[in-house]
C-alpha cells in the first residue's frame, strides 16, 4: 500500500500571510503530499519574543488561513505543549500520530543554514525528509555547503518540472526546491498593521480582518 505524505510546516506565524501559502501550495503539488500540518510555535527558541501577537491569536490566523484549503491542517500542537518548540519533539509527537508515513519538514534556506544549531539535528534527518524552498536573497546552492559527508549525498536538487518518483524518497532526505516565491515579511506587514495601513495581498482577507479586529500589533508587545 501507497504511504501517506504528510508535510510538516512550522514557523512563528506572526502573522501567516501569503508568502507561506503559496510556497505550501506549490510543495503540496509537486511532491503530492496528502496534507501538511501548518503548525505555530509557542516560544521559538531562535527569535526575540519582541512585537509577538499571542500563541491563541496566531494560531486563530493559522486556522484563518488555513480553511479554503482542504490539505492544509491548522495543528495547535506546540500551542498547547507550551514550551519551547523544538522540533525533534514535535518530530515525535506526529510520528505517534501517523506512523508509515513519509514525513517532510518544509522550511526556507534561510532556516535551513542555521541546521546545525537546531536541538538534535542530526537525529531529525535521520528521521524525516526535508524540503528546502527558495526564498529572495539567498541562494538556494549555499543549502550544500551546509552539512557535510552523508548527508551532502543525500541532497538532491528537485526539477522544475518532471515527476516524483517514490524511489526518490527512499534514497534522497535532502530536496532544494526552487519556488517563484512572494517578497513578503511579516515585519513589514506588522509595521503597516501598527499603522492602520491595507494588508490586501499580503495576508489573507481573513487575517487582515481579525488583525484589525483584535488591534494586533498596535504595540511593541503585539
């Protein structure tokens, strides 16, 4: 029988906005993935908590974001563990939830580079797949000088076009994705929010309503 893929896709969400959903949609697509997790951290242990909207309100904007799409799946998992996120944790916690599955962790290069500095890392490619997309100023070759020996052979540079073979993922745990991704930064859409300017094309409609509704990021403490 077929294995499920499940896609894995954290981040702060502060606040999700268009940029993320189009690179999920075209990672969805191109390794067919039957759903990703879209899931909020509760305190990332590598970003200044500075002009943070709260774990329920960016979880609620997830949730938002998330609706029209029948794959994507809000996942309050980190929400509710109420710690620090790491990923090996929540590595552990879904693989108790879908076992025989392929599992991708989806993250930009820019995450990607600093691998080495994640908790137990070597552990998470042991364990799961990754899908490293694109993202504007950076390059997505610097993603093979990142680690070395078997893990560099186990990088392989996704085609624009073409299928996805399942031996792929058998004998790959490293894809570079190059995507047409959106200029988009959540600091430049919570510095407008502060300023009462439109979000249009930024963020979903639906999280520019509830942004504005709930005054997020009206202060320096969101």
């Amino acid at each position: 029988m077929k294995k499920a893929r499940i896609g894995i896709f954290g981040g702060t969400f502060n606040p999700i906005h268009a940029g993320h959903m189009r690179a999920a949609e075209i990672v969805q697509r191109k390794f067919l993935l039957d759903k990703i997790l879209f899931i909020p951290s509760y305190i990332p242990p590598h970003k200044e908590s500075v002009d943070m909207a709260s774990p329920s309100d960016r979880l609620k904007m997830v949730e938002l974001a998330c609706a029209p799409y029948s794959r994507f799946i809000p996942s309050p998992i980190e929400i509710e563990a109420q710690e620090k996120s790491y990923s090996i944790i929540t590595l552990e916690k879904i693989e108790k939830m879908y076992p025989e599955t392929w599992l991708f962790f989806i993250l930009g290069i820019d995450a990607f580079l600093e691998i080495e500095t994640w908790k137990e890392y070597e552990e998470l490619l042991k364990r799961c797949s990754f899908i490293v997309v694109s993202r504007q100023g950076y390059r997505l070759q610097e993603a093979k000088n990142v680690l070395e020996g078997p893990y560099k052979e186990k990088m392989y540079e996704f085609p624009e076009s073409g299928e996805r073979e399942e031996d792929l993922f058998s004998s790959y745990r490293i894809f570079l994705l190059p995507i047409d991704s959106l200029n988009i930064a959540s600091t430049e859409i919570r510095r407008r929010a502060r300023k009462g300017l439109s979000l249009k094309g930024l963020v979903l409609e639906s999280v520019e309503v509830y942004i504005a509704e709930n005054r997020l990021y009206q202060s320096q403490n969101g």
